[in-house]
C-alpha cells in the first residue's frame, strides 16, 4: 500500500514547470541505455511526462522490477530531477522507422491489436497520454518482454484482455506497434 501511495504521490506533485532544459543535461546517464539500437531497453522520446514520472516512481518504490542498474540510477533521483528528465523526454520527438519487421506478422498484429482493443488506452494513434505509454515505434524485444511480464504477473496492466495474448500473437503485436510513426 505504500508503494502505491508514493506512486499516486509522485503522480500528483509532478511539478507543472518542469524544465525540459535542464531535464536534457540529467538524461545523460539514462540516453547511454534507452537509445536506438540493439537492446531491450525502451525508447523514451515521446514518452507522456505522467507516465515516465510514475514508472520512475514505481521503479524506486520497488513495485515495477527492474534489473539493478535502472533500479540504482533512479535510487537518487529527487522529484524536480524526474520532473525535468520526464518533461525532457516528452518533449522530444519520437524515432521514426527504426524497425523492419515481417510484414506479414505486422499485419497479423495489427489485427490482434484491434481485437484487444489496445487503442482505448493507447489512442488510435498508439501514442499514448498522461499515463498510458507511448506504444508506436517502440522497441518490439521490450514490447515482447512487457506483454510477457503482463501475462507471467511480474507487471501490472489495467483491466484488459491482454492476458489473451500469447505465443505468436505476442511477437505479431509487437512486430505491428513498433512500425508505427
């Protein structure tokens, strides 16, 4: 229960002038992982700034699990230092075709993700807001590893039928989302 309230908390004290400047200068440390390229680590531009305050949030508090080098890196992060990391990232533009799936599991996808209606939360466009993620142009290793960490209980996920995804569906999803602009 503490945890979640740290997270509301972190939520709701976001600050409103948050300074997307000085928000670039902290980032450094995070742009060494979260880059286009070859890893699992998710891609944060374009990002909504509600939503990566709370994963922040959650990530400190210990109820989103991480591997220990995200978990340490954030351990001393103050509130205004997420505020202006989160307002930075929002701010810049997303990457565009960075990933050439198989067209035909994108296709596959693209239909699975109309079936389990992931553009309620996620918006037609998939860019996400306030605190649903960004799912377009995402890296798909890390959209395969969220969906399994949804299914496996290792990550919580609103209410939704996403649980119904497994197997191939998994890969087809993540293949369609990351070809989105």
């Amino acid at each position: 229960m503490r945890a979640l309230l740290a997270v509301i908390a972190a939520v709701l004290s976001f600050p409103a002038l948050a300074d997307s400047k000085a928000g670039e200068k902290k980032s450094q440390l995070c742009l060494l992982c979260h880059k286009p390229g070859p890893g699992n680590a998710p891609l944060l531009e374009a990002q909504p700034a509600k939503y990566l305050v709370a994963q922040i949030a959650a990530i400190k508090t210990g109820k989103r699990t991480v591997y220990d080098g995200m978990r340490i890196n954030v351990a001393n992060l103050s509130t205004r230092d997420t505020a202006d990391i989160a307002e930075y990232f929002s701010k810049r533009p997303a990457h565009v075709g960075l990933f050439s799936p198989d067209a035909g599991k994108a296709a596959v996808g693209e239909k699975r993700v109309s079936e389990l209606k992931c553009a309620g939360c996620h918006q037609p466009n998939f860019h996400g807001t306030e605190a649903i993620p960004r799912l377009a142009g995402q890296v798909p290793s890390y959209l395969i590893q969220q969906i399994d960490d949804f299914n496996a209980g290792r990550r919580q996920h609103p209410p939704s039928e996403i649980g119904a995804a497994k197997g191939d569906d998994v890969e087809n999803i993540a293949s369609y989302l990351s070809t989105l602009k």
